[in-house]
C-alpha cells in the first residue's frame, strides 16, 4: 500500500565529494560534526560513531580525525560564531551540519539567515564538502505521515539546492525502519527525542548511504554562488573585550567549564555594566547559562531598554548550557552602540546572577 509519506526522499546528491576524496588519497582525513545533542558526542551513543566505525572498517589505512563540534541544545544563531573556531580552522575535508530539530523554534528569518551564513563560511574555506543531516522530532510527525517537507527541513532544503550541498533526513530512514517493523519506536528514541545504539545505527547507515552515492557523483563542482539572502550572517565580528567599556566588577577569565569556550567576561554582580561599539545589523551575546546566571537588561544606541526572560529547564544545571541571545537584528548598516547589564531574574528557577559572555558579536 502506497503512503502518502513515500513520495519523501532520503537521500539528495546533488554533487561530488571532491574534497574528501582528495583527503581519503592523501592518507589523512579530518571530519567535523556541527549540531545539536542528537549529534552530541558527549554520550558515545550517537550516529557519528557508527559512521566513524565504518570508516575505519572501510578504510583501514587512512589516518582519521574526528572533530565533532556538535553542542546539546544548540542551533545555526550559535554555530555562526563558533564554525571557524571549531571547524575551519581545524581545515575539516568533510562537515556534516545538523540542525533542522534545534533551528525549529527560532524564527524563520533569524534561522535562514544564520544557517546561509554558516554554510558560506564553511564553502569559502575551499577545504570541507558539507553534507546536511535532517534527524526527526515528535513536531514532524504530522508533516511526514502527509507527505510533506516539516518546514525545518524544508527550509534547509532550499539551501542545499542553491549550493548544490548533498543531504540526508536519517530521522526519515528510522522512521520508515519503524513503520516497517525493523525497529521498535522505543528502540528508536528511547526518550522521544535523541536516538540511542538502535537508532542511531539506523542514522548511521543512512548517512554512509549518503557519502557512498556522493562518492559515485560524476558531477561537476561549481563556484559558490551569491547568497539567497544577501543579509544572511555570513561575516560575524567580535567585539574585543578590550574595547569593552565596564563598570562594576568585571574580570576577563579563561574558561575551563566548557571546552568550547577560550575566555570569558565574567561578574556575579547586579548592576554591573558593559558599553560598546559594533558595526552590522544584529548583535548577538553568547553566555555560558544556567539556574544560576542573571539575566540582562540592554539598549542599542540608547534606545528603550530590554530585558532577557530566558527559560530554565531543570536539565540546564546551574551552568553549562553555551546559549546565545540575539540583541538587536535588522538595524540600519553602520556603527552602533549597546550598553549591558546584568539583574537577578527574580523568578523561582533564577537561583543566582552570574554573568559569563564569551562573545559579543555583530552580523
């Protein structure tokens, strides 16, 4: 009997893997994870290990190096300001980007910028061939059983098909194991989300079925081409903490609690305050967060104040959790000011008011 959900494809190549071919004849070859927990190499359960047992088996010779950047409950608004760091610069030959489940609450706009901005800075380097991973959530169920594109992954797939990326919906291949008989849900997704050893051997496999028909890919590599969306966030700009203004006990610490994270600004005070100049349209702020941080009061080029109302869900911790906040987006082009700082955030889940930003950063 034929499903609506069959007219969906696993599998799009839309291109070779010149770059990892070129890397598997060298002896040597780096792959790089960019993600969420679902790619998360923390627990050593997830699907790029079944995909790196596989290369070894396959290639037994070739010197790998595994550079998985993948961080639980993070998105492309954060891996735009951490793909040099984590991924270029570490000159990755093959980069999976996975990040249709966590992108799916952001707003549209905010995402589709954020993920072309990260896709351009990992095709400019010359050195990665990107593959795009989908893996699933109880929120694309509906979509898929009528047969539709969730728009996550619809948008993602827009994407591909201008850059001639190749890409992969594992979470659509576990879900027809499933429907199948081949695998329990339970076996699945053990928690409803995140795929354990059964599901993520069922990941795994489709994406080797992936670089195996990108392998086999005749086609021609083409230029990069111009942006879909010219205000995509392609070209993030740190702002020096150097020429950060502070009032209030304010110190520059090299961060320890999460390996990817080099230095900090770091205060438990309320009231204390940063001042800045940026250049761009948005402003963004990474924060090392949990139960017990402040949150933040701002306002760009003296305009009203603002805020930050931030969920703390239990799993969170006190800290640990690297957490963006987006402060201003859609600006005039030109030069800007922000001022910052950090209040208690008088609910019950706020147990403290630590302040720990890693970057403030224009796009």
């Amino acid at each position: 009997m034929k499903r609506p959900s069959d007219k969906l494809a696993v599998h799009r190549t839309r291109g070779p893997l010149p770059n990892f071919r070129r890397a598997l004849a060298s002896g040597t070859v780096r792959v790089g994870f960019l993600g969420g927990s679902i790619t998360d190499q923390k627990t050593g359960t997830r699907w790029p290990e079944g995909f790196a047992a596989w290369l070894t088996a396959k290639w037994p010779r070739v010197r790998w190096i595994y550079e998985n950047a993948a961080i639980g409950a993070t998105g492309s608004d954060l891996a735009v300001f951490r793909a040099k760091r984590d991924i270029i610069d570490r000159a990755c030959d093959l980069v999976f980007v996975e990040y249709a489940v966590n992108d799916n609450g952001t707003p549209s706009e905010r995402r589709a910028r954020a993920r072309e901005g990260v896709l351009r800075q990992l095709l400019a380097s010359g050195r990665s061939d990107v593959v795009l991973v989908y893996t699933f959530m109880r929120e694309f169920h509906a979509d898929m059983e009528a047969g539709r594109l969730p728009s996550s992954v619809a948008d993602f797939e827009i994407l591909a098909d201008h850059y001639g990326l190749n890409s992969v919906w594992v979470g659509l291949q576990a879900w027809r194991d499933v429907r199948d008989g081949l695998m329990r849900w339970e076996e699945w997704l053990p928690d409803g989300l995140h795929p354990e050893h059964r599901g993520s051997y069922s990941y795994a496999q489709a994406v080797i079925a992936t670089i195996e028909k990108g392998l086999a890919a005749k086609a021609k590599t083409k230029a990069i081409p111009k942006p879909l969306d010219p205000l995509c966030w392609e070209k993030p700009r740190v702002v020096p903490f150097a020429e950060i203004e502070r009032t209030g006990p304010w110190t520059e610490r090299r961060w320890g609690a999460l390996n990817w994270i080099d230095q900090v600004l770091f205060t438990t005070a309320p009231g204390a305050t940063l001042r800045g100049k940026f250049r761009g349209r948005n402003l963004v702020a990474g924060f090392d967060f949990g139960s017990a941080s402040s949150e933040i009061r701002w306002r760009i080029d003296g305009g009203a104040w603002q805020t930050s109302v931030r969920d703390r869900p239990a799993w969170c911790g006190a800290s640990g959790w690297y957490r963006p906040l987006v402060l201003a987006e859609n600006l005039k082009p030109g030069a800007h000011t922000f001022e910052l700082e950090a209040v208690h955030g008088n609910t019950p889940e706020c147990t403290g008011c630590t302040t720990c930003i890693p970057f403030i950063a224009s796009v």
